[in-house]
C-alpha cells in the first residue's frame, strides 16, 4: 500500500504527519509522493479539498483518509490520537471505498474550452459590481440572476457554503448538484426563484454572464479573476472522490455532531 500525507502545515499537523511515517514504515506501509493509493489529509476539511485539487488528476486510482486536528471534520474524520488505530487498520484489512459525486465545471472562452472539478463547490461572483447572469436548465432560459453571486454544490459540499444560503443538505448518495442564490435582487426585470435548485444527474445549467464583466469564479478554495468567460456548463462529473473508510461514520451523524453538537453513541 502506497500512501502520501498533505497536512495543514501547523506545528501539529506536521508533528502527526512525522508520527504517521513512523508508525507507516514499521507497518510495511510505503511513502510514495508520485503514485500514492492512499492519501492522507492531516488538518481540516480545507486540508482535504486542497488535497483533493493536488490529485486530482489521479481522482480514479486514490481513496482519501481525512485526520483532523481542529474540530471534527466533514470529510476528516479520525482524530489525532487515534492514528496507531488508523495505521494497523490500513495495514490489517481491506477499507470499505464509499464514494462522493463531484461537479465538473466548464468554462467557455474564445480561446477553448477548459474542465475543472469541484469537490464543496463551484462559485462564481462579479468583481466590481453585482453579477449579472442569464442561467439556462438544460439549454432552456431558466431565469435572469441579478445579485451577489451563484453557488453550485455537490452533495457533499451541500453542509459547506450551500448551508450558510439556506440550501438543503443533500446526502451523498443522491447524484445531483445544487444551485444556490447569494443576495438576489429581485424586480420586474429581474426575477430568480429564491430557493435553491436540486439538479440530477443527467442535467446540467448554463451560467451566462454579460459580457465585459469581471468574474470571480472559485472551485472550492481556488479564485480565480477572469473576465474573459463566454459562458460556464455546470453538471455532475463522471468522476467520483473515493474515500476509505475503515469503521462506519454515517453522513447524518456528521452532520448531527458538527452543527447540533450532539454526541455519537
Ligand atoms: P475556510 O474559510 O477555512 O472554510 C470555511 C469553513 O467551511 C471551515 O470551517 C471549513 O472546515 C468548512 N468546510 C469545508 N468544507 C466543508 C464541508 N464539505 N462541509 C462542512 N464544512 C466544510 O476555507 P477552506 O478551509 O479553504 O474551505 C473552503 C470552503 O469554505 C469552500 O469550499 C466553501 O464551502 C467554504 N466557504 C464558506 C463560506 C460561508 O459559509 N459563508 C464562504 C466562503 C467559503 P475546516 O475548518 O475543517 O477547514
Ligand atoms: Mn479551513
């Protein structure tokens, strides 16, 4: 089994990250930065996402392990004094993969084309003043966006930054991407729906900005300014994230501990 860490880089997610290798080689376990099967996210569920877009490329060959060393984590779930438990149990036995959709981004210019992959979410915001955006559903007008910006998120990005706008949480077996308003303005000109969109997985949206306007567009954690954006096709990637799981910790127990507080029995 070939493993590589990316940890926070706080004194303490270094210093697991040092206890793991050691608990690693002792366990028959190998460090392998370039062809890793395992890959271990020391830190929070930022650590994660950012180990996420390093590999991304390599998504179908890699399953995720998430230790956190704050508070507990949506995608990080073992703690900091459990990894002897962690490092026996990925030597010892085979882990259950459950895997997560991901959201595929495509951002038309008139130079190409490029994709890219969201695991929490794609965002996109005007940079100088309020976004101004024409969104179709499956090539049809769908409605006319006037307001702060638009979040596109996967099920499990749903408890991230679709929670703080009011959208729904949506388990992670359910393949679909949700389309969340950030500060609509509404009038006569300009009217969206209000609530947020639940899109399958064989659909997709179009989000087509007026022309000449900056953008800021994010892919989890990664801004990018562009103002040269034609349109951006949002759909279900025909990827997933994998991650190994190697004692049950349902989506709904995450969620009752991180934002109810209350214990897992
Ligand atoms: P950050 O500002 O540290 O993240 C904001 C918070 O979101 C952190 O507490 C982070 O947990 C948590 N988080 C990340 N993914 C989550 C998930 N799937 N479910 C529940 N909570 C989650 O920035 P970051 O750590 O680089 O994370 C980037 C993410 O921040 C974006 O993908 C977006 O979802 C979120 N965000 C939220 C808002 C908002 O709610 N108003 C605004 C901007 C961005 P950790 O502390 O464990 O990292
Ligand atoms: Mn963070």
């Amino acid at each position: 089994m070939n493993y590589v860490i990316v940890d926070r880089g706080d004194p303490l997610s270094k210093q697991l990250a040092e206890q793991f290798h050691t608990l690693a080689a002792a366990n028959g376990i190998h460090r392998n930065e370039e062809a890793p099967e395992i890959i271990i996210s020391i830190g929070g569920d930022g650590t994660l996402l950012q180990a996420f877009h390093t590999y991304c490329d390599r998504i179908e060959d890699v399953a995720f392990i998430g230790v956190h060393t704050g508070h507990l984590g949506f995608y990080a779930d073992w703690k900091a004094d459990e990894l002897e438990e962690l490092v026996q149990m990925i030597a010892g036995q085979e882990p259950r993969i459950v895997r997560y959709p991901l959201a595929q981004i495509e951002l038309e210019t008139k130079e190409g084309t490029s994709t890219h992959l969201a695991l929490n979410e794609f965002t996109i915001k005007g940079v100088d003043n309020t976004l101004v955006a024409q969104i179709n559903i499956n090539d049809e007008l769908f409605e006319m966006f006037r307001g702060d910006g638009i979040v596109v998120s996967t099920p499990s990005g749903s408890t991230a930054y679709n929670k703080s706008l009011g959208g729904a949480l949506i388990h992670p077996s359910i393949e679909s991407l949700q389309i969340a308003e950030i500060a609509s303005i509404n009038n006569r000109v300009y009217r969206t729906l209000g609530s947020s969109v639940v899109l399958p997985q064989h659909h997709h949206c179009d989000i087509i900005s007026r022309k000449e306007q900056r953008l800021q567009l994010a892919c989890d954690h990664l801004n990018m300014t562009r103002s040269d954006i034609i349109a951006i096709r949002c759909r279900v990637s025909e990827h997933k994230v994998s991650f190994a799981r190697y004692r049950p910790f349902t989506f709904w127990n995450r969620v009752r501990e991180a934002f109810l507080g209350y214990d897992v029995q």
